[in-house]
C-alpha cells in the first residue's frame, strides 16, 4: 500500500465514523428548553464537536489499522473483491 492509496483510505474511515458519531449524546434546543430565534427546534443544544472528533480520530486510527494489516498481510488482496479483474502476479500488496 503506498502513501497515497493509506491516506485516502484513512480519509474515507474518518468521515464515515464521523457521520456515525456525531449523532450520539446530541440534546435538540426543544429538548433543552431554550429554543433559539431562528432555528429548528432539532438543531443541538449543545454540539460537543471535540470530543466527537477526539473520538472519530481514535476509532479511524483502530479501522485503518485494522485493514492496512489485513491488506499487507495478504488477508485481503485485489483478488477478493469479485466485481475486479483477476491480477496474476498481484499478490498480499506487492507487486
């Protein structure tokens, strides 16, 4: 795996895990009680963007890893995803 190719995978886990985290523990002004002039209701009390970014760094960190281990391994090669053309000399990342 070269540097490109880890940083646009690293990338990709990032803002996937973040839009998973970014709805956990959100409190809407309506549930709060204080409605700002101007908003929805359902907008957010109160965010708390750094922790979750915090958090959806963490969790991208463990997720890269996790595949760039399987990819350089030779776990998981081109050869296993079914829709792409077989590569003969292709094998565990390496040419």
């Amino acid at each position: 795996m070269n540097l490109a190719m880890a940083i646009a995978i690293y990338f990709v886990c990032w803002w996937i895990i973040l839009f998973a985290v970014l709805p956990f523990g959100v409190t809407t002004q309506q549930e709060a009680g204080e409605v700002v002039p101007g908003t929805t209701e359902s907008a957010p009390a109160v965010p708390r963007l750094f922790p979750k970014l915090v958090v959806t760094t963490i969790a991208a960190t463990v997720v890269f890893s996790l595949i760039y281990f399987l990819m350089e391994g030779g776990v998981v090669t081109l050869d296993n995803i079914p829709f792409l053309p077989r590569y003969d000399g292709f094998r565990g990342g390496r040419p």
